[in-house]
C-alpha cells in the first residue's frame, strides 16, 4: 500500500513536469512554424505568451530576438537576447554568432549606402542616401559599441551630411577606442570650424572656447600620431585662433630645432610665423621645407603668399611714412614663381588665381592679370 501511494506521487510528479514541459515545447513549436512562415506578429504573440508562462525560457528569449532581428528592430532584439543570456547560457555561441552578422550586415549597408551617396549629383539622393546610412550605422555602433568601425563609418555619414555636431560623438568614442587618426583630426577640425563661426560672429570669448577645445584634441592626437601634418596644420590654426599664437610659436620652434629636417613641422612653423606676420622668419621655414620636399604644395603656394604680404606690407609702410619706394615690387616678383605654381595644383581653386592676378597687376603684367581674374571668375 505504501508503495502503491509512492508509485502515484512520482506518477503525478512526472505527468506535471510533461505537461508543463509539452506546454511549453507547444509554443516554442508553433514559434518556430510561424518564422518560417515569415509571419512575425503570430511569431512574436505566442513567443510572449512562452516566456509568460516560463520567464527561465533561454529558446523562448532567444527566438523572441531573432524575430526582431529580421524584422530590424535592433534595441528590441538586443534585449531579448540579453534576457535569453539572463536565464542561461544556453544559446550563449548562437546569440554572439547573430550579432557579429547583424553588425557586418549593418555595417556593409552603411557603407554601401554612403557609397552610393558620392556617386550621384542630386541634392535630394544624396540626402536619402545619407540618411539611410545613418539608420544602418547608427544600428551597428548600438549592436557592437566596443567596435571602432560602427562609430568611424557613422561619423563620416555624419560629416558628409554636414551635421558637424552630431559627428563629435561618435568621433569620440572612435578616439576613445582606437586612438583613430580620423578621430582627433576631423574633431578638432570641427571645433576650429564652430570657433571660426563663433568669431564672425563677433562672440570671441564663445570662439576662444571652441580653439582652446581644439587645441585640447590635436595635442593629444599629436602624442599618438606625432608629426602628422593634417594634426599640425589644424593644432596651428587653433592657436592663432585662440591667441595663443606666441605659445605655439615656443612649441614649434623647440620641435624644429629638435627635427631640421621634418619638412611637416618646418611647414608648420611657418605658418605660425606668417600668422604673426613675422614673413622673415616664415620665409626661411617655407624654403627650407621645400628643399627637403621640392614638391610640398603646401609650403610652395604659403611661400608665395608669404611674399605678396610681405609686399603689401611694406606698401603700406612706405604710404605711412610718406615715402616713395619700389622695395615692395621686390617682393611681389619673389611671389610670382611659387604662386605660378600654385594655380597649376589640383586643389587650385579662385582665390589662388585672383591672388596671382594682384602680383600681375601689381607688377603691370596686365594681359596676365586679366587672364587670371578671368580664371578666378570662372571658378566661382
């Protein structure tokens, strides 16, 4: 008799256990007829009613998450597979397995999209294109946020867009997690173009900010990225921007004492130098930037405007002083040569020719003038 009573405890035991596990089994079934019949709102309605019934259900979280996965809906599938993680490990490989293709399949659309964006003219394609972009890369950067290519993909979508302030953060983390070149030298671009913004506006303590921002970001590039010279021509520009110009002037004279031969950070200098009007001093680094490089655009063209300010300034000088002189036609002829060879550039652009127009001019070139303000005018 006893063990009759015991024999129908275990039986009872086990027919609970079936049944509640058939119950469950019923839905994950019905669950997974439902996904591959693409019908994701009877999918999602009887994955809900599982988990109701089995909050523990790791399948049941894990379905749910695939569900939203194929329908997009990134937050929603993240936290059912992170409910699913919560009740065990069960789908732990699977789960790490989809979300590594859910972020490659967002990434490679972001990418494609922003693609597409560069090759067509129209205004309102490139938009619609850009800002498909930002869905999908905005959606990787959520799926896998320790991954610096989500956040350098969205920000250039961002930049393309023109939307410079919501490019800061993913720039940020870029820095954050990669210490990405991209990062420190597009952000303190950024923040030079809202304080160059902010000055012409007439708010120069709100300017100052922004440069010193700026400055902040570039130095700290500049330890990780030394010499670059993207890094140094913006950190320069920021400097003077923010009236520290003497204090760069201190910096860079150390540097190209210490490297004579870094043609970047003799470029640099000059600018600096040129910024302050010191077009002697500007002029000794421009030339010797360019006997390292012969082919320094950069430092080739600056050396020709450094000439036809020196010029203009002593121009001036001399109409101050009331006096009559053609020292300054020394100088602008110095120019001719290098800014000759600007305009021949490929980034050439209208203020190039016009300022070899006014060397023209000023040298009474005058068919060569009007050729160049011609020029100048067809580029605007």
């Amino acid at each position: 008799m006893k063990n009759s009573k015991l024999l129908v405890v275990a039986f009872l035991m086990l027919s609970m256990l079936f049944v509640g596990y058939q119950c469950g089994s019923t839905e994950i079934t019905s669950a997974k007829l439902y996904i591959q019949q693409k019908n994701w709102d009877k999918a999602i309605e009887v994955l809900n009613k599982e988990i109701t019934k089995n909050p523990k259900s790791t399948e049941g979280y894990f379905l749910l998450g695939e569900v939203y996965r194929e329908q997009g809906n990134t937050d929603k599938m993240l936290e059912s597979y992170n409910s699913s993680l919560a009740a065990g490990n069960n789908f732990e490989k699977d789960i790490k397995d989809r979300k590594y293709s859910a972020w490659a399949s967002a990434i490679n659309k972001g990418s494609a999209l922003f693609s597409r964006a560069g090759k067509v003219d129209d205004a309102d394609s490139i938009k619609l294109y850009l800002d498909k972009a930002k869905v999908e890369l905005k959606s990787a950067t959520v799926i896998e946020p320790d991954s610096a290519l989500g956040y350098q993909y969205l920000s250039y979508a961002y930049l393309q867009s023109g939307e410079n302030e919501n490019a800061i953060a993913p720039l940020q983390k870029l820095i954050d997690l990669k210490q990405e070149l991209d990062g420190y030298k597009f952000l303190g671009q950024i923040y030079n173009a809202n304080a160059s913004m902010l000055k012409n506006e007439g708010k120069d303590a709100e300017a100052k900010v922004e440069f010193n921002k700026s400055i902040d970001v570039l130095e700290k590039g500049l330890l990780v990225h030394p010499n670059n010279e993207d890094l140094l021509i913006a950190l320069s520009s920021a400097y003077l921007g923010a009236d520290r110009g003497n204090e760069a002037l201190d910096k860079y004279k150390k540097l190209a004492e210490a490297k004579p031969n870094d043609e970047s950070i003799l470029y640099n200098y000059g600018v600096l130098l040129l910024g302050v009007e010191d077009y002697a001093g500007a002029e000794a680094q421009f030339k010797r930037a360019i006997e390292i490089k012969p082919d320094y655009d950069n430092a080739i063209y600056n050396l020709g405007v450094t000439y036809l300010k020196w010029g203009s300034y002593l121009n001036k000088k001399a109409d101050d002083e009331g006096k009559v002189s053609d020292e300054y036609k020394v100088k602008y002829q110095a120019a001719l040569p290098y800014l000759e060879k600007a305009v021949q550039m490929p980034d050439a652009n209208a203020q190039t020719w016009e300022l070899l127009g006014r060397v023209y001019s000023v040298l009474g070139m005058t068919d060569d003038a009007d050729h160049a303000f011609k020029q100048a005018d067809s580029m605007r």
